[in-house]
C-alpha cells in the first residue's frame, strides 16, 4: 500500500497549487539523486515525491484520488480513474527539470522557490467547506446530494473584469504584464532567479484604470448557487469529496477555488460499523438455539435470511458475507457479523413453567471445562440486554 501523497509531499488536503508546488520543490532539492551521493533510500524518496506531485498538480487526477483515493489512481473507483503511473528514474529527472526550468543555452537556471508560479494561482479564489449529513442507507448504494451555497460570483456588470464597461485593464507598466519582478544572482548549481509578484499589480499583471462602480474593481458581488454532489457508496465519517473549480471565484476572474464536503453519518441504531463490516446484534429463544431456526436479519440493503443452527450459544456470531457496506476503491462488499443473544424470559406461565422443570430433569449438563465460560457468557450477554 502507497503512503498518502498529501503525507509524502507533507501538505493539507485542501492545499492550493502553489503550496504543493512549493512542498514538491523543497522536498526535490533534499532527495535529488545528485545531492545524495547517489543513495538508494534517497532516489527511492525522490521518485515517491514526484510521483506524488505529478498527481497532485493535475486537477484532474488529483479531483479521482481525492474521491478513489489509489483506486482512482489504478483506474478503478467508477468514471475519471486513470492508470497506474510507474516512474523510473529518468522521468522523475525530466519531471524536475521541467519543473524548475533547467536545460537550454546559458547554462542552469533555478526558478526561486519564494514566490513565482503561475499567475493565475495567486489570484486563485477561496475554497468553501460544507458539511453533508448522510444516512447508511444512503452509504450503502451512493447518493446525490443538493446543496445551495451563498458565495462570492463574478459581477455581472462587469463580466468579472473589475473594468467599468466600456474600458479594459491595461498592461503593469512596472513588470510589463509579467506580474513577476526577477533579481538574477549566481549559485552553486548555476545562474539562480530571484521571482516575487510585482508590488504595483500584486502578480496579475494588469492594472484597472477605471473600477468597475458595482464591485469596486474586485471583479465579484455577493451571490448563491446551487450545486449538486456525488457521493461514491462506500464512504466513511468525516471522509472529504473535493470539487475542484466550484468554490469562490477569484478577484478580476481568476480561478475558482475548490468545494470540499465534510461527510457526517448519522449512526443506525440497528448497526455496529467497523470499517466496511457491520455487525448486528440478534436475540432468539432457548428453543431456536437448541434447535435451530430461520430468521430474517436486516442488512444495508434490505432482509435477508439467517438460518440458525441446532446448538447455537450466547455469543457466538455468524458470518454473512458482502452483506456489509461496499469497498470505496476496490471493489466488493464488506461482511455482516450477526451476534447470537438467547433470551431468557422473566415470568413463564403455568404450561411453560411445567414443561421447563420435565426439561430439567432429561437435560444434559454442559460439559464441566465449557460451564464455567458458557454461564460467563450468559451473564455478559444478559448484562447487555
């Protein structure tokens, strides 16, 4: 099993772009073949954090592992999985060199890891966070959920531009539509930039002259929507589902940021859950335990049929397989374990008591190594009735 790639690269799951790509390039530098001496350990580790990042910058992957978690990444997990990537040595180099720049004429050249990336990731909006209730049942076979979100939406008087209509932003005369400021110096490893975002533009590399009367020049007014949300089956308490581009947008229509629902479910008094298994809790007289019965059990998924076996004690469980609810990203179902608790009545009547005492005089006693655990077992059980 894979360690998380938000553990390995030592981000939040709610981390933005810029952040994993900060977490990528510090961890590349620590772990790069040609700063280790060539060790084993260290290549290993530096093949895993590119590995890691080369899902976590896609969208796309990114948006199939936060919901199949390496299911999505092996193409499993329903639509939007894809194949397992394999890195060997050499691609995790291209991918680091494409990362930071290197190669071409004039030697190397390291983008700093103090500000630069993309200019549309600084203005990148907030993510929202909402919490959704769900019901075992509706964990059991997936559910779509519908939720209605007061946010920021971009304004419609301006189109998102933050320009008064008729007018337009224009180009930083101080970074010259750049966004980025650059102070070249020497290192180790080469020729190394220094990249901060403009102090007149704030990274965006326009200006707006004339803001726009209705937003101010923010490009955004308060607004709601509502959006709709897939939950796979399968899926635990406080589990995230991360929609990537439907949270706030950003200032001047920049990128949305993500929505990220908080699964919260409620407990079924019916169930135990430990995992993908359940187990439920069955009371049955003396006569089905000694001789045998067929009752109906529930599960997720509706009643099913338990047949009880002559002899049965308190305590014992049986075992109904994929009767539990189903694997998130391998496929399958988990068990139901069905707990057995005979009941003893607290008052007989006449005809019950008279057929209970000719009982006691034919009955065998348990044998005397299983008494003392048979009666132990007793009392836990009618303890918890």
């Amino acid at each position: 099993m894979k360690q998380d790639f938000y553990v390995i690269l030592g981000v939040s799951r709610d981390a933005s772009q810029a952040d994993i790509k900060k977490a990528y390039r510090k961890l590349a530098m620590e772990c790069h073949p040609d700063r280790n001496n060539g060790d084993k350990a260290a290549e290993e580790r530096f093949k895993l954090v590119t590995e890691a990042y080369e899902v976590l910058r896609d969208p796309d992957k990114r948006a199939a592992y936060d919901r199949y978690g390496m299911g999505g990444v092996r193409g499993q997990g329903g639509g939007g999985g894809f194949s397992s990537m394999q890195f060997d040595l050499s691609e995790a180099l291209m991918v680091f060199m494409r990362d930071f720049g290197l190669g071409g004429s004039g030697g190397s050249a390291f983008e700093s890891l103090f500000g630069g990336g993309p200019r549309r990731d600084r203005r990148r909006g907030h993510d929202i966070k909402v919490g959704l209730k769900l019901t075992l049942a509706e964990v059991a076979s997936g559910s779509t959920k519908t939720v209605r979100i007061k946010s920021l939406e971009p304004c419609p008087e301006c189109s998102g531009t933050g320009a008064t209509p008729g007018t337009q932003p224009v180009r930083c005369g101080t970074c010259g539509g750049s966004g980025e400021v650059r102070h070249q110096a020497q290192s180790l490893f080469g020729q190394f930039l220094t990249v901060s975002p403009c102090p007149t533009c704030a990274g965006e590399g326009t200006v707006v002259p004339s803001p726009c009367h209705r937003c101010g020049g923010d490009g955004r007014v308060k607004g709601e929507k509502t959006i709709q949300i897939d939950v796979p089956a399968g899926v635990a308490d406080h589990h995230y589902l991360t929609l990537r581009g439907q949270g706030v947008p950003g200032p001047r229509n920049g990128p949305r940021g993500d929505l990220i629902a908080v699964l919260d479910i409620k407990e079924d008094p019916r169930f135990e859950r430990h995992g993908d298994d359940l187990v439920y809790d069955l009371g049955i007289t003396f006569t089905q335990a000694a001789l045998g019965a067929e009752v109906q059990v529930p599960t997720p998924f509706g009643q099913t049929t338990l047949r009880i076996e002559p002899g049965t004690q308190t305590g014992m469980a049986y075992r109904l397989r994929a009767k539990g609810l189903p694997r998130l990203s391998e496929g399958g179902h988990g068990d139901l374990h069905v707990r057995i608790h005979v009941w003893t009545p607290s008052k007989l009547t006449a005809e019950q008591r008279k057929l209970l005492e000719e009982l006691r005089e034919v009955e065998d006693a348990p044998p005397e190594k299983e008494s003392g655990k048979f009666w132990d077992t007793i009392r836990r059980a009618l303890g918890q009735l």
